[in-house]
C-alpha cells in the first residue's frame, strides 16, 4: 500500500496490525549520458513498491533530493545541503512518529546519501539521549544494492562494467520500469574512468561524462526486472523481521 494512494481511515487500521514503514530514499542527479537524472530515487521507490504491493507494508513518499553537491556540474542536478537534509528528514521521522509508527525503514538508492541519513538518525535519537529517556523508535537504512542476492546477481549479469556511478544494473531497473524514457547512447570511452572527487567543478573535470568506472550501455529491461525480484524478496523477508509482522496478517485484513 502506498502511504500517498491510501485514505486516513486506512492508515488508521494498518497501524492496528503494523507500525512499520518504507521511506525511499536517494538523489536527483546526472547518471551519465543514457541514465536517467531520477535514476537513485525511482530504484528505492520501484523496489519499495512492488514489495509494498506484494506484502501488504505500507511505502511512504519518496525522499527523492540528496546530497549532489558534486553533480551539479551537470545539468538538471540538484541538491541539499547536508544540514537542510538533517533537519528534513528529522521532520519527516517525526510526523511520522507522532501517528505511532515506530519502525521506519529508509531503502536507499545513493551512496552520498549515507552518511548524511546516519547523522539524522543521531540527531534524531540525541533528543531521547540527552533527556535521559528511552526512544521507541528504530530507524533503519539500507542500501537496495546491498539487499541479499543483489550484487551476486549484478556480477553474474555485468561482469565487466558495473562500475560505481550511472551503474548498468540502477540504469537496467529504471528501464524496466520506465521503458519509454530508453536512451541509445555510444558510450566513448567504453568503460569510464574511476577515481576520487571533491566538488562539482573536480568531478566533471575527472568524470567528462558523469559516468564512474561504468558502461551502462549494457543495461536493459530484463535485467533491470531480475535485479527487481531479486531486491523486493529479499526486502519483504528483511521488513518482516524489522516490523515484527507477518505480511500474512496484512494480507487477513
Ligand atoms: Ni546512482
């Protein structure tokens, strides 16, 4: 169930059997010459979906502008500042929060995202700590490509070129997802280059084209559905031990 597609009455009696929720998680920003500038939002929130559709958990709104201050030499990146980030996902946690939802699970689709979540949730959990109460709340973050079976899976399909930016295995699953928004693109070099960067202006001086050791000119829509299942199994299997309910007994309702 989608958090945005359901009524109040709804929410009201899926917190009666489950206080848990999915927050995708990541960035719009440049992922090279045939990816998709969504590409790090639209893989937490096609995952988190169809697992929400399958389970019965319910999937919040997609918290889809991260920390991209080093793509903005791109254009149609954006950004948050890392501070702005902090205090927007504090106040989406406690809105939450304040309806009874105790677990909230944060699927992540960017790796510059990481440690920016990982200081919310300290800001978040100082509040109860320096009160000298106990939180009631768990936060969680994951990373959809470290779900179990995921990278096993996108070595076996891309043995050469995953690469760590504008990878063909996120530009794979937003293919089967969005297969009008395809884009055939020569990729020159075949592999990009990979390295280390600082701000936008050192990024595109070291990554031309926006890729990071990839050639996503690989990726395709079967792919993309295979890496999909793969993700969303191991997902519902992990939210039922994080919730501490059945999607069986959602399924009852
Ligand atoms: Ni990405």
């Amino acid at each position: 169930m989608l958090l945005h597609h359901a009524a109040w009455p709804e929410v009201d009696a899926y917190l009666k059997q489950c206080k848990g929720i999915i927050i995708p998680i990541g960035s719009t920003e440049q992922h090279g010459p045939n990816g998709l500038i969504g590409t790090d939002a639209l893989c937490p929130e096609i995952i988190a979906t169809e697992a929400g559709d399958e389970s019965g958990f319910l999937v919040g709104p997609t918290f889809n502008v991260g920390i991209a201050q080093h793509h903005l030499g791109f254009a149609g990146s954006m950004t948050l500042r890392p501070s702005t980030m902090i205090a927007a996902l504090n106040d989406w946690i406690e809105s939450l929060t304040r309806h009874g939802f105790d677990r909230i699970y944060f699927l992540n689709g960017h790796g510059g995202n990481i440690a920016t979540i990982g200081a919310a949730f300290a800001e978040y959990y100082a509040s109860y700590s320096l009160d000298a109460a106990a939180c009631p709340v768990q936060l969680k973050q994951r990373n959809w490509w470290e779900l179990p079976g995921v990278m096993d899976l996108s070595r076996e399909l891309f043995p050469v070129g995953e690469g760590m930016h504008a990878t063909a295995s996120e530009v794979s699953v937003t293919y089967y997802a969005y297969p009008g928004a395809i884009k055939s693109v020569e990729m020159s070099p075949k592999i990009a280059p990979v390295g280390s960067f600082t701000d936008a202006a050192d990024y595109r001086r070291t990554f031309p084209d926006g890729r990071i050791g990839s050639d996503p000119s690989q990726a395709t829509p079967e792919k993309g559905q295979r890496l999909v299942d793969t993700a969303k199994r191991a997902l519902i299997s992990e939210l039922t031990g994080f919730f501490g309910t059945k999607p069986s007994a959602l399924a009852a309702e």
